[in-house]
C-alpha cells in the first residue's frame, strides 16, 4: 500500500500530519492581564516558545464533536493566527482550566437551540426566521443555500446565519407539525 492509499486503520500519526496534542500534565492555562488567555508549556522536550499570551480557543469539529478536538490559537505579529497545540479532551484538564476553555469557545461561537419554528419567508435570496430557541422569541435571517445548513445528530439540522451564527434544532421530528412544515418547505435537504 501507498503512502497515498492509507486507510483509517493505517493513518499518519498526529505529528506526521502536523498536530500537536497538548498533555494536561505539561500545559497550563490561565488568565492574565485584561483577563486574557494564557498558555504555558512545561514539557522538557518542547521546543520554541513557551508561553503564549491573548490565547483562543477554536473548536475543530463544531458539529460533529463540540466538546472535543479544542484548537488553542494564538495572533502573531503580523495578524496570522497559528495554533499552539490541540486539546483532545478537554475533561482530562483541571476545571478551572476547563472553564477557561469553555468562556474562550463562548466569546467565538454564538450558538442558540431552536424551540419553535414560527415562520419561514423567502425574500432577495435569504430565509428570513421568526423562532424561539432558550433565550425567548428571535430573528435571523440565512442565504438560502445548501451549505447553509448541517446536519446534527440523527434527526437535527445547524442553520448558519448571514453573521456565521448557529442556531441548532435537535430533532426536526420534534418540532410541531406546524412549526416542521415551515422548515422543511425551504430546509429539505
């Protein structure tokens, strides 16, 4: 076999690709100034910078797997983003690291579970919503495309608003009739 035709059971490994996974014994994060993130690497076999300051987090698979696969970022001189390393699994950190993590991913995504359906228009290529998620009645409006939408689970649907927002609905069987009917005549895929 290639190294072209490897499989999921004959994968390059994390460092042959490129990723970085950090090791709750050697990496600590913590607030600093102006209460921003900061990472510190302890590990003895670590080479570069040591610690990161005005530190992210990015999730890697926001859908699939929200609360695994954190992507800790941070902007360099020039404005690039680069990334320090991954957390595999956030749980196996302290918790107050956890919490840390978790405000960081609060401040980049905007995300909001959809309750109710009321009212689906069409107008100048972009759904306009009338719904309710957890936090009361709102609007949003979509570009009426494909890849506006994910799938979530079994039954669930991610819609991404006009801002990159994600607003979640579980289970679309779940929805009343009524409410589902005024999805699925223009969210049919």
């Amino acid at each position: 076999m290639s190294e072209q035709t490897k499989t999921l059971h004959n994968r390059p490994s994390a460092s042959e690709v490129g990723i970085l996974y950090l090791d709750p014994k050697t990496t600590r994060i913590f607030t600093g100034a102006h209460d921003l993130l900061h990472v510190q690497i302890e590990a003895p076999d670590w080479k570069g910078e040591r610690l990161f300051r005005g530190v992210f987090a990015a999730m890697a698979f926001p859908i699939s797997q929200p609360d695994r696969f954190i992507s800790l970022r941070y902007f360099e001189m020039d404005g690039r983003d680069k990334e320090i390393g991954m957390i595999e699994n956030p749980r196996e950190f302290p918790e107050e690291a956890q919490d840390l993590i978790r405000r960081s991913l609060a401040r980049n995504y905007y995300e909001l579970t959809i309750n109710r359906v009321f009212t689906v228009e069409f107008k100048y290529g972009l759904l306009f919503f009338e719904v309710e998620t957890e936090k009361g009645k709102g609007e949003f409006q979509m570009r009426w495309r494909y890849d506006r939408t994910q799938d979530f689970g079994e039954n669930g649907k991610v819609l991404l608003d006009v801002y990159e927002n994600r607003y979640i609905i579980p289970d679309v069987n779940a929805l009343p009739k009524a409410d589902r009917e005024a999805l699925t005549r223009f969210i049919y895929w």
